[in-house]
C-alpha cells in the first residue's frame, strides 16, 4: 500500500461525506458556465457522432428493441446508450490527472434527466460531476489504471454526483448516492487484446450505474458511506497505491472540468502528444509524406502509461489502431490528416511497414511529468542521413493549450453532421446557451439519423 497520508473513518467522516461537502460548497461563476457547455457539447456531438460506427450500430439495434414503435428508453437506459456511443469514437474528454473520461459518464446523465430544465441547473451538475469523478480518479492511484478502466471505476460517482443534484439530494442521500454508485465500479482493459467493444459498455454502465444510484437514494436506498476507504472498499479492493489525500486536496482551485482536455483527434490519447510532436518534425522537413524508402527510422520517447496501453505495432482494427503509438506516429508523418479515415482497413494496410519502423521507449522528463502532463519526443532519421526531432510538454487541447471555443464548434459540427444532423448549429446553439440560463435541449438518438 501506499505511504501516502491515509484518512480513515476515525478521521471523522466518511470520504465520501466530505466530498459531497466539498464540491456543494464551491462557487460557480459565469466562465465556469461558459466551460460546461462547451464540454456538454463537445459530449453531444461525440454521442450523435458514435451512432453510426459499427458498435454503435449494433448498440442503436439493441435500444430499438428495448423501446419498439419509436417509444423511448427510461433515463437510466438513456445514460447508457449515449454513454457508450459517447466514447466510441476516441473522440471524447479526458481528465490527465485522473485518467478519466469524465464526459461519457457526466453528460449522458444531463440529457437523460434534465431535458427541458433551466441551463445552469444542467450545467452545475456537470460541474458536479466531473468534480466527483476526477477526484476519486486521482484517489485511486497510478497502479489501478494497469488493471481497472478509470472510466469504468470512477465514472459511476460522477454521473452519480450530477444525478444527485438534478434529483435535489440532500447531503445524506447525495452520501448514499455515491456509496451505491461505488459498489457498482468495475471494468477491465482486457479488451484491449481482441479489440471487443467492451470499453463502450464502461463507459455506458459508469453513466446509467450513477443515474440509477441517485434515483434509489431519492426513495431513501442506502448505501455503503466509506465505499473508497472502507475495509471492504475500493481503495482495499482495486488499488495498491492509492492516494487518499488526492480527493480533498486543492479545494479552493479551478473546477477539475477547467483542468480537462480535448481530443483534437480520433484516438487515444496517449498516442496524442507523439502525434503532435510527429507533425511537428513534419513540418520542419518541408510538410511532404514522411514514408517509404525515405523514411529510415522513428523513435517516440514518452512515460509509461503510454507505453503500457499503446504499444502495439500489430494492427487488426480500427480500434487496435487508435491504440498504437506505432500506427498513431505513421500515420501522422504520411498521411493527409489524423482523421476516421487514418484508422481504417486502407490506411492499416498502407502503414504497415512504417509501424515497424517506429520504436518507443520510456524517457525524461515525461515519465517524471505524468500524470500532470502527457508529453513526448519524436525522432525521425531520414535516408539521406538527416535527423529531425520534437518535443511536447502538453499535448494540443490540454489546458496549457486549449482549443480555442471556435475549434470546439468546428469540432461538434464535423461530429453531428458525421451522426447524420443536416443542419447541426440550431443544436450548437441551444447546447451552448445553457450557459445564458437556456433550458437543456432534446437529445434523442433514437430519433436522430437513419435507424441503424
């Protein structure tokens, strides 16, 4: 375990108590609202976007019989389905510190609870929620996430937190919430081995397993208030180096959605600072196709996390390929953009011999950095004996350098019109004017597109 400080019950309360304590107790002012429906739309639009990928197909098929004659699906079942198509594109939020996708748990449980309800109510419950589930993300340290799906084990008190403050949860029942939410926790990265479209259940089952924990809380359903640091809880049970302290720590900062990135690309994002630093020495050379015969050698130095989920120069999926450093780094030195198409069939097979040009090692200062920032080095040696490298300390959409909010619109259209929306600014537009207090707008997939 770790020898980190440790807060027991003997403390005084629980954790759990103290995080609700914690987040109810924070101020929201207008640029946090501001903040919250961009990533409430960056959410949407990757929800909207997922339903016409193949797991998402197959997960729209699924609904439609669970709702027949164009009926609809109970809130919780809503949480699911827009949870799991959210994340299925790589396209979604991650939280570095956590290693949390706070997004795909969060705002799926928004729109399946709050349609129609006052902006800023919908957008503090975000707020709310992506505090809950980054935070116990950064508890449940580093040794976890070689096991356990952060999404899927810390997702739940997110959605969790949102739904408890949509339903008006006092502070016991909002207890309570987080307890049942916690014991609901699972998900493992043995997907990753087939490519099973396993991890879009995670992140489905962390926003429907929050929603049905505050719904039970609402009529008094109690659950376990040292569910974390419990002798029989998470911390116990899931991580050999928690970090306890990292829960409470920092209250009086940003809000933890303010420390969130967004993905510039449909991949990992792990493989993205290598991706950027490679378009970088790609540019340094001129901006041509970095392939073939002219293409020596590349080396991706990063730190170990990226290294432990995409090291993978052998790729059968489009899935397997958003988790390859190897293909990520290829792809961005010889292909015309890093976008869906980068990922597919062709592009596999055209970059197979230039993956197996590519090695990756651990390196400093990125291993010492992460979690707090997700760097890397790429060094490309050229036929001709000429040797170009680049180096990213923050990865393009971090914090320290953010997609600007016309780069997010940019982002949202591209996604719903690629979910089959037309016309998507009218849904941009009211998304976006939650933060002026607008009510939550309709977001139902069984309506939108082609069934699938």
């Amino acid at each position: 375990m770790s020898t980190a400080p440790r807060l027991q019950r003997h403390d005084g309360e629980p954790l759990t108590a103290r995080l609700v304590e914690l987040i109810r107790a924070r101020p929201v002012g207008e640029a946090d609202m501001r903040a919250a429906a961009l990533f409430t739309l960056d959410a949407a639009a990757s929800i909207l976007a997922g339903q016409r990928s193949v797991p998402g197909e197959k997960l729209m098929r699924w609904a439609r019989t669970l709702a027949p004659d164009g009926g609809s699906l109970d809130a919780p079942r809503r949480a699911f389905l827009m949870g799991a198509l959210c994340h299925i594109l790589e396209m979604d939020d991650l939280h570095r510190a956590s290693v949390v996708h706070p997004g795909c748990a969060v705002v799926p449980a928004i729109f399946a609870m709050a349609r129609g309800r006052p902006g800023h109510e919908a957008l503090t419950a975000v707020l709310h929620g992506f505090e809950a589930a980054t935070r116990v993300g950064m508890a449940v340290g580093p040794a976890h996430y070689r096991i356990w799906h952060n999404t899927a084990t810390c997702g739940p008190f997110g959605s969790a937190m949102a739904a408890a403050y949509l339903l008006g949860l006092d502070d016991g029942a909002a207890i309570d919430a987080l307890g049942n939410a916690g014991t609901q926790s699972g998900g493992l990265w043995e997907f990753l081995e087939t490519g099973a479209h396993s991890k879009h259940l995670h992140a489905g089952r962390a926003a429907e397993a929050g929603v049905v924990a505050a719904g039970l809380a609402a009529q008094g359903f109690t659950g376990a208030p040292a569910i974390l640091e419990g002798e029989k809880g998470i911390f116990r049970a899931m991580c050999p180096d928690d970090l306890p302290h990292r829960l409470l720590e920092g209250p009086g900062g940003p809000w933890q959605l303010r420390e969130t990135s967004i993905k510039p690309w449909p991949s990992c994002r792990h493989t993205h600072p290598a991706i950027e630093a490679a378009l970088a020495v790609r540019a340094a050379i001129g901006g041509e196709p970095l392939s073939g015969n002219r293409l020596s050698a590349v080396t991706v130095e990063s730190y170990p996390a990226a290294l432990d989920v995409c090291d993978r120069a052998d790729v059968s999926s489009t899935y397997a390929a958003k988790f390859s450093l190897q293909h990520c780094v290829a792809a961005a030195l010889a292909l015309d953009g890093i976008d869906f198409e980068a990922f597919d069939g062709a592009a596999r097979d055209r970059l197979a011999g230039e993956r197996g040009k590519v090695r990756l090692a651990v390196s400093e200062p990125f291993a010492s950095a992460y979690p707090a920032h997700w760097g890397a080095r790429v060094t490309v040696s050229l036929a001709d004996g000429d040797s170009r490298s680049a180096a990213v300390t923050d990865a393009k959409g971090d914090p320290e350098a953010p997609l600007s909010d016309g780069e997010m619109v940019a982002k949202a259209r591209m996604l719903m019109r690629s979910g089959g929306i037309d016309d998507p600014d009218p849904l941009i537009g009211a998304i976006l004017a939650m933060a002026d207090n607008a009510p939550v707008p309709e977001l139902d997939i069984l309506k939108s597109g082609e069934p699938a």
